[in-house]
C-alpha cells in the first residue's frame, strides 16, 4: 500500500517566509543607517558670537561639512542665507546656525543702547545675557531711590572703556533689548539714575 507523503503544514511556511522578510529588512535598515552616516551637508558655522538683532555676513560664518541626516533642513546651507538677515537669538561661537535663529531683519523687533556703568562683572561679553538696574535720583538731585530692575532681558553686544576724564573705572556697554524698553531706559539714563548691570539670575 502506496504511503502519501505528509504535507508540511502552512502555517509553518508563512513563518519562515516572515522570517525571511524580518532578516532582509534587518539588513536593509542598517545599510541604510550606515550610508546616512556616511553623508555630509553643507551647513553654516558662527565663527564669532552673534548677537540678537545683528546682521549676519559671511565674515561671521563658516561652511563646515556635517553628518545630519533627516535634520539637514534645520539648519542653514550656504544657499540659503539672505542678504541682509539678523540673527533673531545669540549664535555662540562654533554653533552650527539654526534656520530659526536666522530673520529678516524688517521683523526684528530689537534694536541696541549704549549705557555707562561702573561696575561691570567679571565674564560679562559678548552674548551674556544680563539683567539692567537702575537706582534713581530723587528729585533733590543729591540722593538716591532703592535699586530696581530695569530691563530683565538684555543681551551684551559690546564693553568698551568709556572715554573722557570724566569716565575713569567707568565702562561703555552696548546692549541688545527690546524696541519696547528703550524708553524706560533713555528715561533712566537722562535722569541721572546709577546704571548697574548684573547676570542674568543674579539680581534679586
């Protein structure tokens, strides 16, 4: 009597063809892991700090090749740079340049003020972000208010020693703030109020 061979059951082959499907997709996934990581782009390197509101030149920049992958777009390619556009946040010096640090300078809403002041604390540059004190002249002319903040948010574009006999100890500094608090400040400065300027979290 003639035996009939036993028939693999289907379910098992669906399994190895699974299989088969996983292992290829395995290696699909890390060739292509690896040609990513082989692929550079183009990109735009701060060679200086960069402050907001500051026009961005090619003087302040670098085209460094990098592995990014999917976040090329993120950041800005030599191309893609307009004349004429500010950085809307501080570039620090090294720093890849983000696309959305970079505007059009027409929508910036910053702009710059020098104030004079006496003290200034040791690792205030370029880029620090610094809180703006101000202690006001009484009416009398001879005494002072208590010290209150002026301007919570600013950024330090330059310091400079002040000139003039009249300046000595005393330092020029020119800081990033909003359009909206130049009044305050102007107002400050003219009415003879001492300016402080402190780190950022440490006024109180």
């Amino acid at each position: 009597m003639t035996r009939s061979r036993a028939r693999r059951p289907v379910f098992g082959d669906i399994r190895f063809l699974i299989g088969i499907v996983l292992v290829i997709a395995s290696i699909a996934g890390v060739w292509f892991l690896v040609s990513t990581s082989r692929q550079t782009t183009p990109v735009l390197q701060a060679t200086r700090t960069v402050v907001p509101g500051e026009t961005i030149s090619s003087a302040d920049l670098q085209v460094v090749e990098v592995g990014l992958g999917a976040l090329a777009d993120s950041y800005v390619a030599p191309q893609d740079l307009e004349p004429g556009s500010v950085a809307t946040r501080t570039l620090a010096k090294g720093e890849l340049v983000p696309a959305s640090a970079v505007g059009d300078a027409s929508r910036s809403r910053t702009t710059t003020v020098v104030v004079n002041s006496t003290a200034i604390p040791a690792g205030v540059g370029p880029g620090t972000v610094v809180e703006l004190w101000h202690t006001p002249l009484l009416k009398d002319g001879r005494t002072f208010d208590k010290p209150r903040i002026l301007v919570g948010d600013a950024t330090v574009a330059t310091v400079a020693e002040a000139d003039g006999m009249l300046s000595q100890n005393r330092t020029d500094v020119e800081l990033v703030i909003d359009r909206a608090e130049v009044a305050d400040v102007l107002t400050a400065i003219t009415g003879g109020s001492v300016i402080s300027i402190i780190p950022a979290g440490g006024g109180s």
